[in-house]
C-alpha cells in the first residue's frame, strides 16, 4: 500500500482500533494515515460497515455454530479463489460468511466480491435496521455505542470516523458518543440535528410521531432544527421538538425513564394514548386501531416493567373500565364500553 503499513499490517490495525484494543497514540497515527492515504480509507470503510453488521447480539448468540460454518465458508471462498485466481482478503471472507450467517435480508450478494462493491458506494449508506418487537446494540467505527429500539433504522456514510461523524436515526436510540473534539458527533433526524463531542443521551423520532424528544444523561448537546430553534441541554434535560408546528421546550427530566426501554420497560407521561399505541404496536409487534374519539383524545402516565403483557397494560390504563377490545389476528380493536 505504501511504505508506511503493508496491507496485513494495516488490517490488523484497523481491526485492533473497531475491536477498542488500540492506545490513543496508535488510534491517532492509523486516522492520520488513513486520512492521507485513499486506498488505506476504503480498506477502513469497508471493514468498519462489517464489524457494525456483525456486532449485532444476533450474530453472538450462536457463535461455536456459526464459527463452525464461517469455517466452512471461508474454505468454499478459497476454492473459488483458487480456481478464479482473484485475491480477497481473509477479513473479507469471514465478513461474508458473518453477514450471510445473520440471515440480514437488506445485504444481498452472490460472491465475497460483490460485499466490497456495496459496502463503497458513496451514495449508498451502511443501514441497520431493528423489526419490531426487538431491540439490538451496535459499535460505531469510531467506538461510539448505540443501543437500537424496536422499529429503528441508523444509517451512515463512507468516511465515518475519518473525516465526519454523522449518522441519521428514525427511531429511538442511545448513544454513548466516543470523545473526539477534532470531530463532532451528529445526530440528524426529522428536522433536528443533536451535536456532541463526546456524551451520553437518548433520542426518539420515529417518523410517524408528531416530535422529536433528546434526553441527555451525561456532558452536553447542542441542538438546532430545521425552524431555526435552537437550544443547549445538561444532565437531566429533556428537549421536546414539535414537528408540526416547529416549536422546541426544555424541560427536567429523569434519565431512568427516559431510557427505561433499554430493560424492556415503558414510561408515559401525560402522553395521549395515540402516542401510547404507537409505542405499543412496536414494542408487540400488533397493530392497534381505536375506534373510541373519547380514548384518542385522553392522556396517561404510567411506568410498566418488561414482565408486563400488552393486556396488563391496557388493563392499567383502562382502570375505570370505559373501553373495551378484541384482537383479530395481530391487531386489537378498541372501543368504548358499551353502557347498559
């Protein structure tokens, strides 16, 4: 590659730098490398997409099998190498056989080869998505963490942790952002934009919520939306983003229920039970259609644990038994009680 890392030399550095194994001073002259030297920083990227990837827990949770069947794949992939006579690394085979393994049904290749086509274009984002019902954590390139609710998507682009650190979220997520003051961290989702050098906050904005809210638990963050609000938050602030009218409040907040989802739990506030169900329908996987105008309109607090069903929590809420449902396949109807 040049004088300064043979291309072993450098895949074991990057590798050392994803997996957090690196000191300050050798995370400092690989991005100074890899910042001068272009082929060095598609070697970096591509990598870095799959160690994202692959850092999900559903990888992990069948490692002895699916070491067993990486194996298998890496010696298939040398077969065909050695019949076609094209060289791909060896990180490059594992990566396919990891991803192939993950059963990811937004990756789709038909040779190792086509994995570093996809993962270098410069229009297509590395994209990981959550379903619903699930919630999964990731390591960024650059170190940072992020922890994934049900029915989320994060997306960034080549050259992360190199020369920018932007990523962008619908949905809900918790960062714990790597320090890097040369480098901001940006978060941009449905009309706000959150920037951290180094910190610990959550975000939530789901597209089909009407706003966006951004917790913050540890150092600071300074957000700016599209209206031209804009605003500073410190440890136990909460930022409420309205989407339609373009309006953004501080207010208090506390960190444990912000980010009680993390366990598997739910926290509402004086929320109106058409934010309720939304959250509802992704934390179950159901659909939930209210037919009362009455329940639309009404709002609740409530803390509920990871024990609790969808039913105990509708019990809860209905505790003065004005509603009524039925479930019909993966969706729950409810009405108001009919009175005699």
């Amino acid at each position: 590659m040049n004088k300064f890392y043979d291309i072993e030399e450098l895949e074991l550095r990057i590798s050392n730098y994803l997996s957090g194994s690196c000191t300050e001073k050798e995370k400092e002259t690989l991005l100074a490398f890899l910042a001068s030297n272009e082929d060095a920083a598609n070697t970096f990227r591509e990598m870095s997409a799959v160690w994202a990837v692959s850092s999900v827990p559903a990888f992990a949770k069948n490692e002895d099998t699916n070491l067993l069947h990486i194996k298998e794949e890496i010696a298939a992939s040398e077969v065909k190498t050695i019949r076609t006579r094209k060289l791909v690394p060896v990180w490059l085979k594992v990566a396919a056989a990891i991803i192939l393994l993950l059963g990811c049904n937004y990756f789709w290749y038909t040779y190792t080869e086509n994995l570093t086509e996809v993962y270098t274009k410069a229009d297509s984002p590395y994209e990981i998505k959550v379903p619903a019902g699930s919630r999964t954590n990731i390591v960024l390139p650059d170190g940072t963490e992020v922890s994934l609710n049900a029915g989320s998507v994060l997306r960034y682009y080549r050259g992360f942790g190199i020369r920018e650190r932007d990523v962008t979220l619908d949905g809900e997520g918790y960062f714990k952002v790597a320090k890097n003051e040369k480098i901001p961290f940006f978060v941009n989702t449905n009309g706000v934009q959150v920037r951290v050098v180094g910190t610990v906050f959550n975000v939530r904005a789901y597209d089909d919520d009407d706003y966006v809210m951004v917790s913050l638990l540890e150092g600071r963050v300074n957000l700016s939306a599209l209206s031209g609000s804009a605003m500073k938050l410190f440890p136990s602030e909460q930022a409420l983003y309205n989407k339609n009218t373009g309006r953004m409040e501080k207010m208090k907040s506390n960190a444990s229920t912000a980010c009680d989802w993390l366990d598997g739990g739910l926290t509402f506030e004086n929320v109106s039970f058409a934010d309720i169900a939304h959250r509802l329908e992704r934390k179950f996987q159901v659909k939930i259609r209210i037919e009362s105008e009455r329940l639309s309109e009404e709002h609740f607090s409530g803390c509920f644990n990871s024990n609790q069903s969808i039913d105990d929590i509708l019990e809860e809420i209905n505790v003065e038994k004005q509603y009524t449902w039925k479930v019909s396949g993966d969706t729950i109807f409810i009405t108001d009680k009919k009175r005699r």
